[in-house]
C-alpha cells in the first residue's frame, strides 16, 4: 500500500490588519448628535421668537450636515488592509468601504518593504518588487507606520530564512 505524501502547508508567519483609527464610539456619537441637535433647537427656537423665524431653518440644516459628515467619516473606516505573511507569500489585501477587495501577491524573498520620510515628518510606506510599487497603510499614523515597517521586516527576514 502507497502512502501518498502532501506537501505541508506553511504556517503564517504574520498576519495584521490595519484599520483606521475612529475615536468616536458610536455612542459618544449619539451623545454628540443630541447635544448639538438640542442647542440648535433650543437657539433656534429664540429666534422664532424674536420673529427671524428663517434661522431656525438654518440651525436645522447645520445639524443635518454635521450629522452626514460623520456618516461619511464612520464609512471610509470600515476600509481596511490586511497583510499576511507565510515562507511563500506575502498577500497584501485591501478592502474598501464598499466591501470590495483587491490583493496584492509578492514573493517574500525578493519583495522590500519601506519607510519614506518627508521633510515635514510625514510618512510613506511601501513595498517594492520587480519595478512594482505599492503605496499601503496610509490611514495610519507616521508612528505606526514605523512601528509596523519594523514589524513587517523582521517578520520577512524570518520568512526567508523559513523558505531557504
């Protein structure tokens, strides 16, 4: 009898997911909606009073647009990217607010990850392969940027010696 032997699958190495930062929970968002709606309705209704009946109209408005600012700021950070790292890949997944996803494949042997600093402290990271260049993680701060180029290249060089 023949015993058929798989190849292993290897182990991940690293796997992140970078999400962009929201320090407003949803019920400090709750909190803020119903005080600015109270204020306004509250100094709205004064100037009903006074007789400019036109303003209360406008502090109306006001709270509708800040309330569809925050909408729109709580979906673009439904978007996020995940990196997974094994001895024979690194797969950079992005996924959009929409919920469609784009993956990016690299050889961790040839493929390089880096920090670029700008002149006013401000960061770019990236990773390079084969003429191909993928700007990554740019909802994240320039600390975690470093924090994570760091992480990510000592988990490469762990990955090569893993593949080697």
């Amino acid at each position: 009898m023949e015993e058929q032997q798989q190849e292993a699958q290897p182990a991940e190495t690293f796997n992140a997911i970078l999400t962009p930062h929201r320090s407003l929970s949803p019920f400090g968002f709750l909190v803020l909606m119903s005080s600015i709606a109270l204020v306004s309705f509250v100094v709205g209704m004064y100037f009903l009073l006074l007789g400019a009946w036109p303003i209360l109209g406008f502090f109306g408005l006001d709270v509708l647009l800040i309330y569809v600012a925050f909408r729109l700021n709580y979906r673009s950070g439904r978007e996020y990217e995940r990196v997974e790292l094994s001895p024979r890949l690194l797969k950079l997944t992005r996924v959009d607010p929409r919920g469609l996803a784009k993956s990016y494949d690299f050889n961790p042997y040839w493929v390089r990850v880096g920090l670029t600093e700008e002149a006013d402290g401000r960061t770019i990271m990236w990773l390079t392969s084969h003429g191909r260049e993928l700007v990554f993680g740019r909802f994240l701060s320039d600390d975690e940027r470093r924090e994570f180029v760091e992480a990510l290249r000592s988990a490469l060089m762990s990955a090569r010696t893993q593949q080697a």
